[in-house]
C-alpha cells in the first residue's frame, strides 16, 4: 500500500471527537487516522466543532458546524428523513465535496441515510465504515443501493452486526457477501495488563435504554458486588430511573474519561459486564477490557459474542438473564487473565486493523467503480 495516500475521514456527526456521544466510533476513528499517520498516509478528519484528540497532531482535524442529527437508536424504522437546520450532517459533506480532488478516498463513519445517498455524488470514491445493524428503513435501502451499485464500499465490524439486514442476508444465502468484515482494534501499547482484579465489576458505554445498564444494576443488588460505570450520560432520565429502581445496588458513575484514565479503572475490576438490549455492532470496550486482562461476561447478543471466547476469556450469558450473569460472576476464577491479554494481541491490535483497512481502501481505489453485480 503505497505510504502517500490520502484519506478524508467524515466523522460521525452525534458529537464532538472527545465527547464520548459517538461511543467506539470516536476512538476506533482517532487510533485509525492516528495509525494511518504513523505509516506516512495523509489524513485530514471533518468533525463537529469542540471536537478534539491529543492523540492527532494539531490541523489534521477541521472543525464543522451545525446542529447534530437525533441518534437513530432513538428514531422508528420508518421515521422519516429529516435534517436539523443548519444542519451539520450536510454541512460535513458540502466541506467533504470542496475537498475530495485532494484526496483518494473518502471514508464515512456516519450512520445517516444522507451519508449513504450522497455516494454517487462524489468524484472521489466513498466508502463507508457502517458502525450499527439495522435501525432503519431508509438507510437499510440505501446500503442496499450502495451494495448493488458500488460493490465493496460498505465495511462492517461483525457478522451478526450483517445479519441485522434483509438484504444482506438474501444475498449471503445466494452465496454473495455485501460487507468487508473490518473488526476493530485498539493500540495494546496504551493498555496496561493488570494480573489480578480488586473484587469489583465494571460496566463501560453510552447511559442509554439499548445498552441495558438496568440489568448490570439488578446485578450488583443480586451479588453485592460494586460495579464501576464509566461512559457517556446521553439519557439523564434512564439513568436517574436505574437509580430508583435499584437503591441497593452499589453504582459508580465516573463520567466519560479519557482512555489512559479508563483503562487505568478497567484494569482493577474483576470482569467487564456487557449487557445491550440491541445488536451491538462490535463491543470495542470488550476488546479494551482483553487488553488489560479483565474478563468479559456478555450476553450472547451481538459483536460482542464473537470477541469472547466462552470460559476462555469470559462467559457468553442467554440475553437478558441476570441469574445466568451472577453465575458467570462466580466463576470468574476459572479465566485466566492473562489469556485475555493474549487474545487481543492476537486478533484486536490496531496494528491488526489498520492492515485490513487498507488492503480494503487499496482495493476500492484501484477499482474505483467496479461494475454492479
């Protein structure tokens, strides 16, 4: 892959880089471009403003304004499209359409209908890092345009995270794949391998209804045990409700922290525990809490099912069952956590991910246009 290509990144547009609204999407971002960086590619990142990353050298993000789009976790399949005004979604893709004859390949890693439509447009080839499974309606339509049109520009993180849409599975049983399966990765080197945990449990993501954290609260009543809960408060109301429900429960909240301060917390509990209502793309928290050596309990539900390794690396739970999540606690000391450092090193390093992106990205900007099939 040659070392000067050039990349623009079109980050998604929930929140700023650093804020933690976009959940992995934030950081497998920042530790691609910064990776891509390092190996001598160009990047630049369109971002909301107030976005920032220590980890990026100052200028390669370009802030953008404009009013955020709802999340799509919290719209109906058949909501229609609608953009906020000014809207910085399109905001994001006029500045995009300005640049793109200095760059070879554009990346998206928005999940919005107008993302997804925009393809076409462009004379610069797009691709699309798709970060949820199906939410909705318009925008399964448009992947499956994109699929048909443009073969090759849509990656996903998992195979479940693919099943989520129709027409991918209609193809996958005529024998076709519409998706590159691009699994995230984080730099193992920023995470530090600690050999025993302290008793407690951890809990890691955006406060919000699909990521369940009222079942890890029926947990912590259930076992006794503390729970550490790290990550974005999106939804105030869910998490004051978790609060009433379950006053016994010893819950606490560290607000979103940078990841040398969170893998620091992460790193002394006993277990991370995993428990969405929805079909999680990947889980990068899972591959997070490998790395310090932390083993993952997770309902058999999505990305993270396929990171864990049952009774290897963790326990994989039938979702929504917290008797079967305090069984797996108590038998937290027949994993061994140094196999769960072993784990990522052996299939989540950045390193890992970056040579898969871009075998991908030099793929599609050979081919810019292949034919449809």
């Amino acid at each position: 892959m040659p070392r000067t290509y050039r990349f623009l990144f079109v980050s998604t547009p929930v929140g700023p880089l650093g804020s933690g609204a976009g959940g992995g999407v934030e950081l497998n971002l920042v530790n691609l471009a910064r990776s891509l960086l390092e190996r001598g590619a160009q990047v630049r990142v369109l971002a909301p403003e107030g976005s920032c990353s220590v980890d990026l050298p100052e200028g390669v993000i370009e802030a953008v304004a404009g009013l955020p789009p709802p999340y799509a976790q919290s719209q109906r399949r058949d909501e229609p499209v609608c953009l906020s005004i000014p809207s910085l979604l399109a905001n994001l893709w006029r500045r995009a359409a300005q640049l793109q004859d200095e760059f070879e390949l554009i990346v998206n890693w928005s999940y919005d209908w107008l993302s997804f439509y925009l393809t076409g447009f462009f004379r610069t080839p797009v691709a699309h890092i798709v970060s949820m499974g199906s939410l909705s309606d318009a925008v399964d339509q448009a992947l499956e345009r994109i699929a048909r049109t443009y073969p090759g520009r849509l990656a996903v993180h998992s195979r479940a995270q693919a099943q989520t849409f129709a027409f991918a599975r209609a193809q996958m049983a005529a024998g076709r794949d519409p998706f590159v399966y691009l699994p995230c990765g984080v730099d193992l080197s920023r995470y530090e391998f600690v050999p025993e945990g302290n008793g407690s449990l951890c809990w890691v993501g955006r406060i919000a209804p699909e990521k369940g954290l009222e079942d890890c609260a029926a947990l912590a009543e259930k076992t006794g045990r503390p729970v550490l809960i790290l990550g974005h408060l999106q939804d105030p109301a869910y998490w004051q409700q978790i609060r009433e429900q379950y006053p016994r429960a010893q819950l606490d909240y560290r607000g979103f922290l940078p990841t040398s301060q969170m893998q620091r917390l992460l790193g002394h509990c006993s277990a991370l525990i995993m428990t969405p209502k929805w079909v999680e793309a990947f889980g990068l928290v899972a591959v997070e809490a490998l790395a310090c050596g932390v083993p993952v309990i997770t309902y058999r539900r999505g990305g993270p099912a396929e990171i864990v390794r049952d009774g290897e690396t963790g326990w994989v739970v039938e979702p929504d069952d917290v008797a079967a999540l305090a069984t797996a606690v108590e038998r937290l000391d027949q994993i061994a956590r140094s196999r769960c450092r072993q784990h990522a090193e052996e299939l989540y390093s950045l390193q890992a991910m970056t040579e898969r992106f871009l075998a991908w990205s030099e793929q599609i900007v050979q081919d810019p246009i292949p034919a449809a099939r």
